[in-house]
C-alpha cells in the first residue's frame, strides 16, 4: 500500500479510501451488502494495507455506519484508521432530521458516534452546503465538536469553489477549526473540478479525496454509456447515473479509457484510476466495491504508472460539462 497525509495535517491516509455506501442493508437499495456479504471487503482491505474508510450517516439510514464501525473494532487496530463520516441529508421525516443547523450537526455527529462505536471521529465532513443556515452556524458548530474532542478533522463535500473558499477564509477569521478535507466529484468523465475547485484546494492544502472516480462504473469499461443499464442491481436502478453523465463526448471519454487499457493489457477501471491518482490534488479516490474483483482492480492501479502520451490520450475526448453533483 502507498500512503500520503490528509493535506496540511499530519494524519496518515492510505492512497486508497474504501467507500461504505455498498454496506448496510439491501432494505435501503437493493444492491447494498448486508453485514455477512460486506465481511470480505473490510478484511481484504485491511489485508491490502488500506486505513481511510469513508461512510455518511445517511448510508442504509445508519446502518452503514454501524456494520462499518464493528468490522473495523474486530479485524484493526483503531489507532492506525482514519474513519470518516458525513453529516447533511435527512436522517428521517420531521423538524431538525437534517441540514447543517447547530442543533443537527451536534445531534448528527453524537448519533454517528454512538452507531460507530468510537470517542472520537477521524474526519467528520459535511454532506453538501446548506444554503438554508448560515454558514457561521455550521462552522461554529464543527468547531465545537473538534474543541469538545468529538471530532479530529473537519471537511466537506462538493459545492461551488467560492462557498468552500469563503468557509476557509471565515474560519481563518474567526478562530475556527479548518476544512482539511474537499470530497467531491471527479474523474475523466466529469473534469469541471480542475477549473477552480482543485486549483484552490492545491493552493490552500486541502486534501482532496473524489467521490465516484470510476463514474458511477461508465469508467470500468463494461457500460458503453449511462443509458445503458448493464447487468448489475445498482446500473439497473440507479437514476442518479443518467443525471451526472449525459454528454455526447462521455462516450469517447470511455472509449479512450478502453483504448489504452487495451493497449496495456489492464482492466480499464485500473487505468482510469491511476489517472485519478496521477492528478497532483488528488490525495485517495473513495472507491465502491461490490464484487472483491472490484477491489482488486483497484488495488493493481497503485502500481500503474501511465506515460504522458497515454494521458493525453485519456484527457483529449473530453469537453466542457454543466456542473453537476451538488447544485
């Protein structure tokens, strides 16, 4: 395994963050892993060297969280993990079951401990902006969970460049603890990060850890495109991937991917992602597994060093997208 730091801190991370969203119940999405069928991939995982795990409370409406947090007492030692979680989107109907208000972010945050069964969160993160609370409220609020010792780190997930700039600068103004950390949406499919996101995270060393860095699975070479369903529950059912990737030039993008793992004799996702982690921002791409296949794959592109020429390969088919993924 190769690790690097979490940004500017000095936490260890693995170059590898294993994404839990796929662990939880089936009752939740169809093709989530109950807890027997998710044992494999914590433990290859382990296995393979990889410390960061990222979940979100909204995860299997919580169990999530919980089968994550007891594989992880059973196969590691806690104090070499960087466990990460996120807070925003409803935990259930009524007032204050969501939102980054102080009152649900404290209330998120004490939940998430008590199903993760730990003190103390690594990286507790916000689950998108809320446009409806200030943005003083939410920060104070995190700051009072790192004070308090409930939470270690503090980052965020996907939003305009301007409003995670302008959090930074309030908590350098304020005294607040600082977003380490940006979670958002990028791989060779969907690029309109590089405009100002990465750009600014470079610059003010944040740590930057993408979500869906295969394109939802368009990137593992196996789906010519988001209209096309494949043959797997989640491609089946997941509308989401039809709302993020509907551009003319997708097609090429994936038919490059193909192209040069063909020419490399690699799995296309391995390419793909060694891409991702080529990029100079990037710092661990959070990354799904379904089938231990998957895993693997990903595991084989830390050891994949692409040349210039095949990324400019990989990089030419693309054109400009709308933005998508958080508005």
């Amino acid at each position: 395994m190769k690790y690097t730091t979490l940004g500017k801190t000095g936490v260890t991370v693995s170059r590898l963050c294993l994404g839990c969203m796929s662990y939880g119940t089936p009752s939740w999405r169809p093709w989530v892993l109950d807890e027997k069928a998710a044992q494999p991939f914590f433990r290859r995982a382990v296995e393979a060297g990889i410390n960061f795990f990222d979940t979100a409370d909204m995860y299997s409406a919580g169990v999530s969280e919980e089968v994550l947090g007891r594989a992880l007492r059973e196969l590691t030692r806690m104090e070499e993990i960087v466990l990460a979680t996120k807070v925003n989107f409803p935990m259930a109907s009524g007032p204050n079951m969501g939102g980054l208000s102080r009152k649900h972010v404290v209330q998120g945050c004490e939940a998430s401990l008590r199903r993760l069964g730990v003190e103390t969160i690594d990286l507790y993160q916000i689950h998108r902006f809320d446009r409806a609370v200030p943005l003083e409220e939410t920060l104070s609020a995190l700051d009072l969970l790192v004070r308090q010792g409930k939470v270690r780190f503090i980052g965020a997930s996907s939003g305009p460049a301007y409003r995670f700039g302008k959090a930074l600068a309030l908590s350098d103004a304020k005294g607040f603890a600082r977003f380490a950390s940006m979670q958002n949406h990028y791989n060779l499919v969907y690029r309109e990060e590089e405009r100002e996101m990465l750009p600014l995270c470079a610059e003010e060393g944040i740590a930057v850890i993408p979500w869906s860095p295969l394109a939802r699975g368009l990137l593992a070479g196996t789906r010519k495109n988001a209209a096309d369903s494949g043959e797997t529950p989640r491609a089946s059912s997941d509308d989401y991937t039809r709302k993020l990737y509907d551009a003319p030039s997708d097609e090429e993008v994936i038919e490059a991917v193909k192209n040069v793992a063909a020419a490399r004799g690699l799995p296309p996702a391995a390419v793909a992602l060694a891409w991702l982690l080529s990029r100079p921002a990037v710092t661990a791409p959070i990354i799904g597994a379904t089938k231990l296949g998957h895993l693997e794959t990903a595991l084989s592109a830390l050891d994949v060093t692409l040349t210039q020429d095949e990324i400019r390969a990989l990089e030419a088919p693309y054109r400009p997208h709308a933005v998508r993924g958080f508005q």
